[in-house]
C-alpha cells in the first residue's frame, strides 16, 4: 500500500513538472528566439568587420572596442547621453513624487486630474514629437509667440546646440512623470493610516511626516520607479531622431542614437554591435549599481 501511494505520488509529481515546462515553454522560445540568441548574435558581430552594403565580414577580435574606446567622440556621445539621462531620471523621480501626492489628497475632480496627469503616457511618440517640434519652432512656434508676447527674446530651441538637450530633456519630462505619479500614487494609498495617526500623536507636523513616515514607506517604490526610469531613458530614441535628428552639430547625439546611426546609416553592423556590447553593459552596471544602493538604504532606513 505505501509503495503503491509512494509510486502514485512520483508520477503526480512528474505530471506537474511536465504542465510546469509546457507554461514555460512559450516565455523559453521567446527568450531564446528574441533575447539570447540575438545577443550573442551581437557578440559575434562585434568581433567582425561587417558592412552590409559590401557583404564582405572578417573577423578582428576586440579591434573594434580599442577603436571605439580610443574615439573621442564616443565620450562626447556618452557625455550627451548622461546629460540627458540624469535631469530626465530625477525629474521624473520628484515631479512624480510631488504629483502623487497631490493627487492623493482629497479635493473635487480628483479623479479628473489623475486622468489628465497620465493622458502624455498614452500618446504616441510620434505625436509627442510633431506636437513639440512645432511647438519649440523657432519662427511660428507657441513657445516663441509666448515669450514674444512678454517682451522676451525669441530662442531656437531645438535648432540651438545649448537649446536642443535641454528641450529635449523637458519634452521627456512632460511626456513621463505621470507614469511614475501613478506608482507614487499606489504605494501612497498602501500605507496604514494608524502611522500617519502614530505620527501626529507624537506632534509631527507633515514636513516631519513626510520625511518619517512616507518616504521610508515608499522606499520599495521608489526602487522600482529608479530601476524603470532608467531603463526607460536609456530607451529613448524617437524624440532624438524625430526631433533633432541628433543635431545641431551632435550636441544631442546620444548612445542609442549614435548606434542606429552606425548600424542602420552606414550599415556598419560590426561598428554597431559593439556600441550595442558597450550600451548593454553600461546599462546592466548602472541598474546594479542603483539597485545595491537603494536596497541598501532601503536596508539603513528599516
């Protein structure tokens, strides 16, 4: 009788792990087919000279990195990119912030304003990108017709080389913060009441509340909306080759921008698989290097 339950229980437990593989399977052939096998894919390539228009390759090991690592622009590329990453990470971080809470108080229309606040997340790039283009226009632009109409000079924004990132970082901004509001806004209803009693009890006032009470609360998620944002920016490429095309004079020439241009301009695929190599690996070190940090605070905070 036992060998008989103990053998009816291995099979029950096959059978599970069987079902177990089959709802696995689809996500392993999207993984093999769409992730790993394209990266290592990548990985050869960047070890070749491969121009698609001359249909010529021919292997170079790590020649390709040296000359990269040796180019100056690649770090003028880098510096853009950072210097768009950076404002784009942290406003997001705080408008979001700040909105959340606003939209988590009790006021009329509050459901009104939690819709508009996340009507620039759901349109289109491409829309975004035509909207602000002629918005930031240099002689028929809103923008312009506004500061004209104060008594301010005209700008160039998006044709200036010191106007372009900066019109570009506040485009991202408007397009995102109410992505990440919407997660404030959720982790914000998720904490108890009885703290915010607790605190009020002990004579805290809401600077002393917010800084005691609701960021150590909020701290998981603002891990989540830190490692997001970052992956999100570093994503960006619409606005860049609608809006400016990389220009003026490469002052917003980015990462992702410069290895499109590589790889899809002049068809230098194996140019292009390294800075894809480089890209990935910045990226992966910097959400690891955000990771640690916050679960470690997270961690001091507790």
């Amino acid at each position: 009788m036992t060998v008989t339950m103990a053998w009816k229980r291995a099979t029950l437990s096959k059978k599970l792990q069987i079902k177990g593989y089959l709802f696995l399977l689809p996500f392993m052939i999207y993984f093999l087919a769409f992730i790993l096998v394209p990266f290592l894919y990548s990985v050869t390539l960047s070890l070749t000279d491969f121009n698609l228009l001359k249909g010529q390759i021919k292997f170079v090991g790590l020649e390709n990195y040296i000359s990269l690592l040796g180019s100056s622009f690649l770090y003028k590329v880098l510096l853009n990119t950072f210097y768009f990453i950076i404002p784009v990470v942290v406003g997001w971080i705080v408008i979001g912030l700040m909105v959340g809470l606003l939209l988590n108080q009790r006021v009329p229309g509050r459901d009104f304003f939690r819709f508009v606040v996340y009507i620039p997340v759901v349109i289109d790039w491409i829309v975004v990108s035509l909207i602000w283009t002629y918005i930031f226009d240099p002689t028929f632009g809103l923008a312009n017709f506004v500061l004209r109409g104060m008594g301010l000079p005209a700008h160039h924004f998006l044709q200036s080389s010191t106007e372009a990132m900066p019109t570009l970082i506040a485009t991202a901004l408007w397009k995102g913060f109410g992505y990440y509001a919407v997660f404030y806004l959720a982790g914000l209803q998720d904490i108890p009441l009885q703290l915010y009693d607790a605190a009020q009890i002990d004579g805290a006032g809401p600077i002393r509340t917010f800084f005691s009470v609701v960021l150590p609360q909020l701290a998981p998620v603002t891990t989540f909306v830190v490692l997001m944002a970052l992956i999100n920016a570093f994503q960006f490429f619409d606005p860049f080759y609608l809006m400016t095309g990389g220009g003026p004079v490469q002052s917003t020439t980015v990462l992702i921008f410069q290895y499109y241009q590589v790889s899809f301009g002049y068809m230098e695929l194996g140019s292009g698989s390294t800075l894809a190599m480089i890209f990935t690996l910045i990226v992966f070190l910097l959400l690891l290097l955000a990771r640690r940090s916050l679960m470690r605070t997270a961690g001091a905070i507790d």
